[in-house]
C-alpha cells in the first residue's frame, strides 16, 4: 500500500554553542525571526534571545524560498580529509540541549534530503544511471534505518554493539549510535551537506525519475549499504556489524566477465587476492569515470583499489595506544584471524610485548591502524627488519578497496554506468535477488 512522502530528521552536528543566518522568515513559536543568530548552551539548557529553552524550533514560513547557514560545520569526521566549511539547508532547524551541548538537527522531506545526498556522496556529473542507482539504494537505506530503530525502540532487549573481554574486543559501528534523529550528516550514515553542494538538472532527474522506489527483499526494505570500492569482492553484512543475515548482500564477484571467485576467507586465498589486481568493474583508473564518483576531497586519495601503507615500530606501537588506549608495548606481530567473504579482516590478533589481544570488526580494525581510517580491513601484513631487540622494525600493509565492501561499490557502479548497464541492472548485480517496488508516489 503507497504512503505518504516520509520527513527524515537528519543530525548535523553538535556544539556548546551555534552560529546561524536564516534566509528568509522564519518562525520560532509566534516570534517571526531571520539573519544571523547564536545559540549557547549552558547547563543543560538553550540560550537565545535572552531566554532560557530546553529545545528550539525554527520552522521556515516558505520552505522553497527559506535556507538556514550552520557556521563551522565538520566534515570527513575522523578521515584523512576532515575539514570545517558552511553549509545551508532547507527545510526545518531544530535545536536541542543535551548537557553542555547543542545538537542541531534538519527535518525536511526524504526527496529533498536524498537530493543533497546524491550531490555529496559523489559528483553530481556522474551519468544518469548510476545517479538513479543511487537515489534508489540512498532511499532503500534510509528508510531502512528508520525502520529499524522504530523496532528498537520498540523492543524491550537492549542493542549490544560491541562484546568485551580480556582477551577480545569485538566493536561496530552503525546508525543505532543516534537517538535525537534518525541519521547523521557525515560518512558514518550518508553524506548530507544540505544545499551546499550543487545539485544539477540531472541529479533532480534521477530523483524524480526513481521517485518513492526501494530495494524489496522479502516484503522487507533492503538495508542497502555501499562503499566507494569493493577491491573485487562483495562483503557480507554479518562481518560487519551485527549476526544479521541478509541474503541480498551476499558474497560474488563484482564482474560480469569473470564471475568465479576465490574463498577468500581462508588465508593463502585472501594473500593470493590482495596482492595481485584482479579484474573487476571497479579496477579501474580512468579519471574521467572517477571524477564522477569522486568529490574533490575524495579525489585526494588515489589509490583505492590496491594500496600500501608503512609503518616503523615507534610509529605503530604508538599509534595503537593512543587509537585504542591500550598499552600493547612494543609490536611483535599483527595476527590474522578471521575474514569475510571480500577478504577484509573482521578479526586481527594484536601481539606486543606487554599485552595479546582479538580487536574487531572490520571498522574498529581500520580506526586502531590509522590516525584517521584505514581505507579497509582487506589487508595483509609484511614485517621487515629488526630492531636491536629483536622486534620487527617496520611492518607494511598491502590493502585492497575503500570502504567495508557490502553493497553497492560506487567506483564499479559508476564503470557499469559507463559501459551502459541501465540502473535496475546496477541495483541487482550489488543486491543479489532483490526487487525495485515504488513505495510512494
């Protein structure tokens, strides 16, 4: 049965005070108010204006003439590439005290929302198939989430995002972390930078053109994750986050060409895989297909799909402590324990002199090897050297893709784009059995 076009409320940052400009008229209760504004938070509670709230609300009088402007919005949080800029959004600004800090968040309509998405989650010149493809998996998730936090809100079992002990520390991280909105503004969920970036006629017609489409499993909407490269394999869900089966996100190749695929989780298998540059629509360096994933930030990095990283045994040893807060000593190895189906590691053995431990999965693996992220958890590791202790001096990462590899890989999307796959084949080929239903109108 069609519903309704659902409001998404996205949270966009948070701060211990906030400076704005509205564009337009905008409404705060019966005070009619626009131009710059500052909001402090002090003790748990809002000051604007010269009074005291626990929450505000500016609600625009025109939503297609009124944009707010957030001053010093964090973009890239925790990644290589993390900077402050100014955004403007439409639709409605709320703000909420939460101790000593104020959380902003953007309620507006899931079609307006998805066009700023589209925008910056890659190129608004990429071709207009991959721009469909994505609008659809973009909608799928988000309503996906909302979704399923309604069923956890719902639930009367607590959500367990990590499990701990002496020996193991097993950790992911998913949208349940947010509790005032539905999902965040930055890479943790999907990129949202409002108005921002700029829209192009074609990202419009991509919107329009898929308008209230979802990725259907099971009379379920698909939870439809993606990442910005793959390296060749599709991961599954459950080594990524939690014991969750999802038959649309299974293990393949990301080839129509060659669709044959090594059992990646056995060891010698994954080390054959990774360090060789197998063939795959997302192997790939023409710059013209990745400029069309790639925003300018992004373009920094350009080595995606097979990647080296080098680390000296100060370096490491002191990088994992201040990344995991545990004092591991000196490194003497770094173990592989387990792998998913694309390869990446959901399970490595840390061995230093002072302390043994398992840390996972894929993301807490990638955030204690880089000051940033790691670019994923596919790797495998070289020792070299030896320092007059006898302990590696140096140990190399030879790394495949971008991201934690479930879903659609955007680079190898935007190849199958270009080599003229329509959008519902794109879908199918990264959500195995799927179906593409119209859930509004």
């Amino acid at each position: 049965m069609a519903i309704k076009e659902p409001q998404v409320q996205v949270g966009i940052l948070s701060a211990p005070q906030q400076e704005f400009v509205l564009s337009g008229v905008y409404t705060v209760g019966e005070k009619r108010v626009s131009g710059k504004q500052i909001v402090i938070c002090s003790k748990g509670r809002l000051i604007w204006d010269g009074h005291f709230y626990e929450e505000l609300l500016f609600e625009p009088t025109d939503p297609v003439v009124c944009s707010f402007e957030l001053i010093g919005v964090t973009i890239g949080i925790n990644f290589h590439w993390e900077r402050k800029e100014n955004q403007r959004f439409p639709g409605t600004l709320k703000l909420i005290a939460t101790d000593r800090i104020i959380t902003v968040i953007n309620t507006l309509p899931i079609e307006a929302y998805l066009t700023s998405v589209i925008s910056s989650e890659m190129s608004a010149t990429a071709s207009l198939e991959l721009l469909k493809a994505h609008a659809v998996i973009s909608r799928s998730w988000l309503l996906a989430q909302i979704q399923k936090n309604h069923q956890l809100s719902l639930s009367k079992s607590t959500y367990q995002a990590s499990s701990e002990t002496e020996e193991e520390l097993i950790r992911w991280y998913d949208r349940e972390d947010h509790t005032l909105f539905d999902v965040c503004a930055d890479d943790h969920c999907q990129r949202y930078q409002g108005i921002t970036r700029a829209s192009t006629p074609m990202v419009r017609e991509a919107i329009e053109q898929t308008r209230g489409e979802v990725l259907m499993y099971d009379g379920e909407i698909c939870d439809a994750r993606f990442s910005k490269c793959c390296g060749g394999a599709f991961e599954e869900f459950p080594y990524c986050w939690e014991e969750a089966e999802h038959p649309y996100l299974r293990r393949q190749r990301d080839s129509k060409q060659i669709t044959d695929l090594p059992n990646l989780q056995v060891e010698a298998e994954a080390e054959a895989w990774i360090r060789t540059s197998p063939e795959a629509f997302c192997n790939t360096t023409d710059k013209a297909i990745l400029s069309q994933v790639l925003n300018n930030y992004d373009q920094e990095t350009t080595d995606f799909y097979r990647w080296t990283v080098s680390y000296s045994q100060e370096k490491l040893s002191h990088l994992i402590q201040t990344r995991s807060g545990v004092d591991y000593g000196q490194i003497i190895d770094l173990v592989p324990v387990a792998r998913g189906t694309s390869g990446r590691l959901w399970k490595l053995k840390i061995i230093g002199t002072k302390q043994t431990r398992i840390i996972g999965k894929e993301l807490e693996i990638r955030r204690i090897l880089s000051n940033s992220h790691l670019y994923s958890s596919a790797f495998v590791i070289d020792k070299e050297g030896a320092t007059p202790e006898g302990l590696p001096e140096r140990f190399t990462l030879t790394g495949a893709g971008w991201g934690h590899g479930v879903g659609l890989c955007q680079i190898g999307a935007a190849v199958m784009g270009e080599q003229g796959y329509d959008y519902r084949t794109i879908l199918l080929h990264y959500y195995i059995n799927a179906l593409i239903d119209k859930l509004y109108s």
